[in-house]
C-alpha cells in the first residue's frame, strides 16, 4: 500500500465533451450514484462554457470542487477565446489544469507558458493541477527523466517555495492518453519517484505535500491497482469520467 500524506484525488477531465445540457445531467445522476465521503478529494474539470451550470448543480455537495482546463495567464485584454483564472475563480472553481498534454500537443503550449499559467492561477487564489509527460518516442529513447524534468522546472521556475509546495502534479504519459493503454502500476511509481525526488531537489520537505495525480487510461476497472502503486496520489481521468455511474466507481476505487 502506498504511503500518501494527503486524501486520494480523483479527478475528471472532461475534455471538450458536455455542454450545459449534459453537464446538468451528468451532476444529477453522479449525485444519486455517489454518496459525499470524507477520504477523497474530487474534482471535475467541465469545459469553461459549462461551469456555471456545474457551480449550480454541485450545491449542497461541499464535497465535490470544480476546476477549469486552462487559463491564460493575463488577467484582462484583447485575447480573444481566452479566460483568465481571476474569471474562474469568480466563477467558482478552485483548480485549474495546466499543461495537460492536449493543450501543449494540439495547440502548443510550451513548458514556460505552462509556469506563466501556474502562477497566474496561484495569484487569483486557484490551485494548478500542472500536468508532466513523456510521448512514446521520448521513453524509447530513454529520454522520460529528461523530458519531465523539463516540464516540472520551467513549470515550477516562477513559483516560490511555499506555491510550489502548495501546486498538485499529474504524471499523464502521452502515449497512455485516450489509447486505453495505461501505464502499469508499476511504471507510474517509478516516473511519480522521480518526480517526488526532483521536487524534493527544489523544494525539499515542501516536495512531500504535492500530491501526485496519475493520468492515461485510468477505468472503472483498474482504477484500484493504480491508486494502490507506490507515490500514486490520485488520479486524472478523461475519458471513462464522462459517465456518472462509472466515475462514481472510480472515486469508490480502492476501499
Ligand atoms: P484518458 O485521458 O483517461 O481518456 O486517457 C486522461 C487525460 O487526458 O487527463
């Protein structure tokens, strides 16, 4: 069993999937199927356009928080098709994602965008989810410790100590995307240790209360033996989050 200091969390990452309308439902059916617990930490991360309705179907549910996908890290401007984190977390979220792989792969983003957008979210008062990972071809050429030492420096680079401390992580290996491969229990200890450990390199004891998402392929079905892998602190899920009864098993996951 793995040694955590903080609750599991478990995360959903909707993607550009449920508008409004879907988000309405998806909250009254995921209300029904899950019960408010106290030894998780949940998070959905429905698209900018559907917060609202999200702020307004989790009422009553302390338990259930909510976070955007991304940000840009001015707070006001001509930046057409932006949001800033000061606009989200006037809307009520409390998280923000920042760097997953779809946003620096499909539109981008490079690792120092992804520290400008850290810090922006802790300067509106958001806790960043910053998303780390290796593509396929970079763990062939034994490149993965490389790659996210990368990511994880310039991501942290404009933070202090204690925001630093205070940022989640999630290791979300590229090729484990949306392929339904996910990385073995055992390959996401080894890549959760290394950034543990290149945490610590910054930060120090700070390092120890990062939790550390796990994210690619996570199911219903192996969603236990993943939070059970030594370091993994959680999880991020995409794909099988979309389903209420199904993202209900998954934060029932493991007890
Ligand atoms: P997936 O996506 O669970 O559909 O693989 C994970 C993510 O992109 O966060």
């Amino acid at each position: 069993m793995t040694t955590r200091t903080t609750r599991p969390v478990i995360a959903g990452n909707w993607k550009m999937h449920h508008g409004p309308r879907a988000t309405a439902d998806f909250f009254a059916a995921f209300r029904n199927a899950s019960e408010p617990r106290d030894d998780r930490t949940v998070v959905f991360f429905p698209p900018a356009i559907s917060i609202s309705g999200a702020v307004a179907a989790v009422q009553g549910r302390p338990d259930l928080l909510l976070g955007v996908q991304n940000i840009y890290w001015e707070s006001k401007g001509a930046f057409t098709g932006e949001i800033s984190a000061g606009m989200a977390a006037e809307a009520g979220v409390r998280f923000v994602l920042c760097g997953h792989s779809e946003r620096r792969h499909v539109f981008g983003e490079s690792n120092d965008d992804v520290g400008r957008k850290a810090a922006a979210a802790f300067a509106a008062g958001l806790t960043p989810v910053i998303c780390v990972g290796e593509t396929l071809d970079e763990r062939r050429a034994g490149r993965l410790e490389e790659v996210l030492d990368a990511q994880i420096d310039a991501a942290l680079e404009p933070l202090d100590a204690d925001r630093a401390g205070a940022a989640f992580l999630a290791y979300e290996p590229v090729w484990a995307i949306g392929t339904g491969v996910n990385a073995t229990p055992d390959d996401a200890a080894a890549a959760h240790a290394h950034l543990r450990a290149r945490l610590r390199d910054r930060i120090a004891q700070l390092a120890d209360q990062v939790p550390i998402l796990y994210g690619g392929s996570v199911k219903p079905d192996n969603a236990a033996d993943l939070l059970a892998a030594d370091g993994v602190d959680g999880v991020l899920v995409g794909g099988a989050s979309l389903d209420a009864a199904g993202f209900a098993r998954i934060v029932a996951a493991g007890t």
